[in-house]
C-alpha cells in the first residue's frame, strides 16, 4: 500500500531536525514505512522512557546529537547529507518552561530556525522545508473566532512570542531566497498534540499517564482551558503532505498552514480526561494555585489545508484520544512491544487514508 504523497517522498533523502522527540519519532517511523532516506539532528532524548529509543530509531537512520544552535556542528551535518527535504521539528515546545528559561526558548525556536534554514540553504540539495510552530502564533483575544492563516501573529508568553517571531524569520527566508524556486519554504500551526509515546513535562497527557502510574493524584492549571486536540498523525500527515507538494508547486505550498481538529470539537481540559477516563481509568484532580498564564481558547479554522491539499484525517478527536489510551495501555501491559503498537497504528492510519483516496477516485469518475 503506497498512497499518492508517499510516492513523491520514497527514496528521497528527508532530514528531519528534532528526531529524538515524540512528533520526530512518529515522523521517522511513517517516513522510513514509505521508503524515504531518512537522517536526523536533535538534541538527545530528555525523557525516560523516550519513544526514541523504546523504537531503536536510530537503527534506520543516519543521526546526529547536536544543538541547533550550534552552527558549526549543525552546517558540516547538514553537508554530508545533502538532503532532498527537511522536515524541522527541533524546538523548547513549552509554555511553562519557556518562563523559566526565556533566553533559550528564543534562541532555539527563533534563531534556531534561521540557522536550521540557512543550513538547507547552503547545503545546495534542498527543494523543500517544511518549518513546525504552533497555534500560539496568533494574536490570542480569546474571543472564540478559529484562527486563519492571515489573522495577525503574536504572543503573550516567551514560548507563544518566540514561535510567532520563527514564523517571520521563516516569511523572510521564504521571500528572500524562495523566490528563484531552488528551496520552498512551508510553514505548518498545529494544535495541541497526543499520541503514544509522549512523556514529556506539562502536558496533559503524559502528565496524566505519570500520575496513573504512580498512583498520585493529576495536577490540573487549567480544567477549562479549550485546545484543538489531534493525533500526532494528524499533523505528520500534514507536514509529509507539504515535503511532497513544495518542490513541484512552490507557488502554492510555500506558505503557512493550519492543521487543527476538521470535527472542530472544542473539548476542554476536563473533556479530553472524561474520554481518557472512559478509554483506561479515571484520575484523582488537584489544582494548581496561580499557575502562569496560558491562553484560555484556542481553534484553528484549517479550511485551507483541508481544500488545498486534501488533508483529511481519518480519526476525529474522540478516536484520537481513545487510540492514545489505547497505545499507553499497551504499552505499560506490554513494554518491549512499543515498536508493534506504534506501527499498528500507523497501519491503520494509512489503511483509512487508502480508503478516504479510493472513495475520492470513484466519486471523480
């Protein structure tokens, strides 16, 4: 079973910064399943367990352990592989910690962009870039209108400012050196991220997976909060849909996208734990007192992606909390099988796309 984007990217050579975390793992398994030449440049994993080695990544791959900031380390990499495509993951993806460390969520989400793209561009091979922010690049007034591609970029905390000022430094690039059409640029704001695999700190998920397996209570900030939640295969379809377009239709693909919830099921914090409770077992509530601040709403209209390039995920969001409980669950019946549960799912994922693509060709004829 090939489907018709991973025919354009099997056999071309895609590095993909920030490969040892829970979206490069994801994105690694499905490019190597579809027979793309795959390398990878991050920083070690920073979590135990950490889906980066419970998969032996690295066995299919060529990696490299550096710091994206680290231009030096960073260009010869980029060099020896000369890739076709990059697919750039590498980031400090948290609100919290951005407050603790607002320098070096700056340097590694913005400045650590332009060095990931000047990389690409002066390795000489690339055609494609396909750069990862967040929906937090948007001036956030709350006022539950989904936010479009054109809305206005900003930020209210370090994390939030520093991927909208990614989002410009990456227009920039786009316009100065996109136009000639030897390397086009993407850009892609997705929504709140679950799926197996993730342990990472101030997340809901795998904090509520942590508190399950210590038996402790969960420590909620925000119960209310409403996020655009979707499977981690949600938005690795997305970015593999945008690697395969930029190099043959530039004009098109070079731009933002959108990639949020197309069932648009603002589900609130309390919302996405009733699922999980209903999918594994209930959690025991805490609150945290004063927690920093955090957008309240968050919706993304994703129009664009769904017209433009067909995206069309096959799971909606109940599904996709319901198959992250169920990769969890497996995992902690059966630790050594994350690998089976991880390609299992994989397969069904492209197993409902093939079946959304036949559908599509028989209404066409």
């Amino acid at each position: 079973m090939m489907l018709d984007f991973e025919q354009k990217l099997r056999g071309r050579k895609v590095l993909v910064t920030g490969h040892t975390g829970f979206t490069g793992g994801w994105a690694c398994v499905w490019l190597r399943a579809l027979g793309a030449e795959v390398s990878g440049y991050a920083l070690a994993p920073e979590t135990e367990p950490a889906l980066y080695n419970l998969l032996g990544i690295e066995s299919d791959m060529q990696s490299c352990i550096g710091d994206i900031r680290d231009t030096e380390k960073l260009n010869a990499f980029v060099r020896s592989i000369g890739p076709d495509a990059v697919l750039h993951l590498a980031a400090q993806p948290l609100v919290r910690r951005s407050y603790r460390a607002p320098l070096e969520t700056f340097a590694v989400n913005a400045l650590g962009t332009a060095h990931v793209l000047e990389a690409a561009r002066m390795a000489g091979t690339c055609r494609a870039v396909v750069c990862v922010t967040t929906d937090k690049v948007y001036q956030n007034n709350e006022d539950g209108h989904a936010h479009r591609e054109t809305d206005p970029l900003g930020g209210c905390d370090p994390y939030s400012a520093s991927k909208a000022a990614a989002e410009i430094i990456i227009d920039g690039y786009r316009n100065s050196f996109g136009k000639a059409g030897n390397m086009a640029i993407a850009s892609a704001r997705g929504g709140n991220i679950i799926g197996g695999g993730d342990w990472s700190e101030d997340r809901l998920v795998p904090d509520y997976v942590r508190a399950q397996q210590a038996k402790k209570k969960l420590v909620l900030r925000y119960p209310g909060a409403v996020r655009p939640w979707q499977h981690v295969l949600g938005l690795v379809y997305g970015y593999l849909l945008l690697l395969a377009g930029l190099p043959e239709a530039p004009q098109q693909y070079a731009c933002a996208w959108n990639f949020g919830p197309l069932d648009d099921a603002r589900l609130t914090v309390r919302d996405v734990l009733a699922v999980l409770a209903e999918e594994w077992t209930p959690a025991a509530l805490d609150f945290m007192q004063e927690p920093l601040h955090e957008a309240g709403l968050l919706a993304l209209d994703s129009t664009r992606a769904r017209d433009l390039l067909g995206w069309v995920p096959p799971w909606d969001t109940r599904r996709a909390i319901a198959e992250t409980a169920a990769w969890y669950r497996g995992y902690y019946e059966r630790p050594a099988h994350a690998r089976d549960l991880t390609e299992t799912q994989l397969r069904q994922w492209r197993e409902a796309l093939a079946a959304i693509q036949g559908k599509d060709r028989a209404c066409a004829s």
